[in-house]
C-alpha cells in the first residue's frame, strides 16, 4: 500500500508540473553550444558525395560565421541550424528524396547556389564599350532636365507626386532573360524528364495580362502596365533553370554517365565505425529505460512522432513495439546515383556565345545512351550478311 501511495503521488506531482519546451531528439547532439552542432554539421557534409561536398559546405560555412556574433535571431538560427543536421543525417543514411535534394542544391537548381547563378548570369551589365557609356550620359542629361522641370512644377502643387515604383524585374537583362525563357521552353517540350521541379513556363508574351483598354474604354495607365508586366516577369523568373559553367556542366554529364563508380576520387567515402562506449554515465545510469514522464506530461502524437517511417531516419529513433516498422540506414546504390545526376543533368544547361552571330546558344543535359557492345557469339548471327540484312554474295568462283 505505502509503494503504491508513493507512486500515486509521484504522478500526481509530474502531472502538476507546467509544460516543458519540447527536448531535442537522440539524433541532435544535447549540448547547448551552437559550435557542437557547427561541428556535427561539417562532420555530416565529409560523409557526402565529393561531387555536392563543397558546394554544401561553404554556403553554411559562410552563414555560421555570418552569424557568430550573438543577436536578437539566435533560437531562430539555432533551430536552422539543427534541421539541416537532421537533413544531412537523413541524407547519409540512405533517404533517397533528400539526397536527391541536396544534388540539386549542390548543382545549382534550387538554394543558395540558385540565386547566385542568376545574379551572375542575368543582372544587368555597365556599359561594354565607349558608345554605350556615351548613350547613357546622355540620357542621364535628359532626365536631369526633366527632373529638374518636374521639380518645379511640384513647388506650385500642394500635394506632391509619389516618386515611380521600380519593380523586381528591372533589374534582369530581359532580352538574355528572354532567351533563357525560350530555350527552356523548347527543352521541357522536346526532353522527356520525368518532373521539372517548378510548373511550366507556359505563354512567352510578357503583355499577355496587359488589357486593351480599362473599363472607361481608354488605354491603361502606365502603372498598370508596369504592374502586370512584373507579375508576369516575376512569374516566369522564379522558373528559369540557370546555366552553368561548361566544365561543371560536363562533370555533371559524366556523374550521370557512371564516373562515381569508376573513379575513385569520386567515390562516396567510408563510414567510420562508432566508438562502443563501455561504461555508462552516471545520468546515463539513472535515466529509466522507459520514459514514462515524457508520455505522462506530452501529448502521444508528439512523444512518438520520431518514431513514423517518414521521419526514422532524421530522428534516429527507431520503433520499441513489436508492431512497428523499422527503416534501416541503408547508402544509395551506384545505380540510383546515376539515375539523380541524370535527372540534374536534364535539368541543367550551359550557355556559349557564336563566334559568328553573337547570340547566346543554350545546350541542355540529355539522357546519356548506355548501349552495350555485343558479345562475339551475338556477333557470329551476322556473319555472311550485309548491312541490310541481305546475304553477301561469294566472291569464289
């Protein structure tokens, strides 16, 4: 009766606590500091394909150090920073959607990498040549003037006009931009990829959602254009696949070709084995092996949460019933690595300038062909004929 008293009121007592903030999982690292997490992520990243290594490392590398000075966002940062380790776990142990993410990040169709290879390849460029310079003093003279007029006529107003609103897409180099569109276009008709990772490009005219005439049956306003010109630019923007250089190009070519599993400098590295830890800590030691304040004190959903299929694997947890299904920590085999870089392949081009013309020319990654070369007894069925298929004629007599 006193042990049973005594558990009653050891529940009673955890019942009446308030709520805690929600523990970290057994797959984050429990230390408060944000440079052990620093550390686990970059331990993560040297366990990556060498193809994706570097292009993942040094974006984080650069927002840590961004970041190391402590502000008013350090619990927002902090909670970044320990998704990406789920991520970069999850990927390393064998979850295919991830990883196949994170390729694609690497190579510049999504993320950070994304917006870089935008700004260098589509922002609007000074002037090229000495007439170029000259045409764009010589505009800035005639908007001064008008600047200037238009200033006088605002000190006899009362009210003053609202300076122009310059939009997003003024800043791109519309007839490149254009010709990107174009090409991109032409290549989700004629390229059987399985999924473009954004919808389609859809109509080329950029005044397409521009109307006639507004409803006092007049020409619309210069605003109005402008607005629905930039919806459509901002639209068709955010869909471009940008270029990439012609030798990480190829490279990516060759990935999808099979180089990972020939080439040992590409070859994904090996897992070092865990260290057995012999001896158990002392909070280790009066930890229980079951929870049970956890699931007394939180909802179930909450408590088991790391335990689903979809979610193992970022966790680490692993299902203590007999009915649950266990995901295993299995690396993707050379063969679906050759399918993801195919599929970023196919997604990704690279821009060359005719000597000729001077006009951009897009190339787009294409399916790489795999045939095999026959055996010597497959070859011995054409023996005695031609081309055709015909039998050649004798040349005995």
């Amino acid at each position: 009766m006193a042990q049973a008293r005594s558990h009653a009121e050891a529940v009673s007592r955890i019942l009446s606590r308030p709520l805690r903030p929600r523990q970290p999982t057994k797959h984050t690292p429990l230390q408060t500091s944000i440079l052990h997490t620093y550390r686990h992520i970059l331990r993560e990243i040297t366990y990556l394909a060498p193809s994706i290594r570097e292009n993942i490392r040094n974006p984080v590398v650069k927002r840590f150090k961004q970041h190391k000075v402590s502000g008013a966002h350090d619990a927002r940062h902090i909670k970044r920073a320990r998704q990406a380790l789920r991520t970069l776990r999850a990927a390393n142990a064998g979850d295919k959607k991830t990883y196949l993410s994170l390729i694609q990040k690497a190579f510049g169709r999504s993320w950070i990498r994304r917006y870089t290879l935008m700004d260098q390849n589509y922002l609007k460029k000074g002037p090229q040549d000495s007439e170029q310079l000259e045409s764009i003093l010589r505009s800035q003279v005639e908007l001064d003037s008008v600047k200037a007029v238009a200033e006088a006529e605002q000190k006899i107003k009362k009210t003053p006009d609202l300076p122009p609103k310059r939009h997003g897409f003024q800043r791109w180099d519309l007839d490149k931009m254009m010709g990107a569109i174009q090409s991109q276009k032409k290549a989700q008709g004629n390229n059987a990829v399985p999924t473009w990772p954004r919808s389609s490009l859809g109509n080329l005219n950029p005044d397409s959602q521009v109307p006639e005439k507004n409803i006092w049956d007049k020409p619309p306003s210069e605003k109005l254009v402008l607005t629905k010109r930039a919806k459509w630019w901002d639209t068709k923007v955010s869909r471009v696949e940008p270029p990439l250089e012609k030798s990480e190009w190829d490279l990516l070519g060759r990935l999808a070709q099979g180089l990972q599993d020939t080439d040992d400098a590409w070859k994904l590295p090996r897992r070092r084995t865990p260290v057995l830890q012999l001896h158990k800590n002392e909070d280790e030691r009066e930890r229980p092996e079951w929870d049970w304040e956890h699931h007394l004190t939180r909802p179930i959903s909450e408590v088991e949460k790391g335990k689903l299929p979809g979610r193992q694997l970022r966790s680490g947890e692993r299902p203590s019933g007999p009915y649950g299904l266990t995901v295993e920590a299995r690396t993707p085999t050379a063969r679906w690595f050759r399918r993801a870089y195919e599929q970023t392949w196919m997604l990704t081009p690279y821009v060359e300038e005719d000597p000729k013309t001077s006009k951009l020319k897009y190339k787009w990654g294409g399916a790489p062909t795999r045939t095999k070369t026959p055996s010597a007894l497959q070859m011995g069925i054409f023996e005695g004929v031609d081309d055709a298929g015909k039998p050649q004629k004798s040349s005995s007599p």
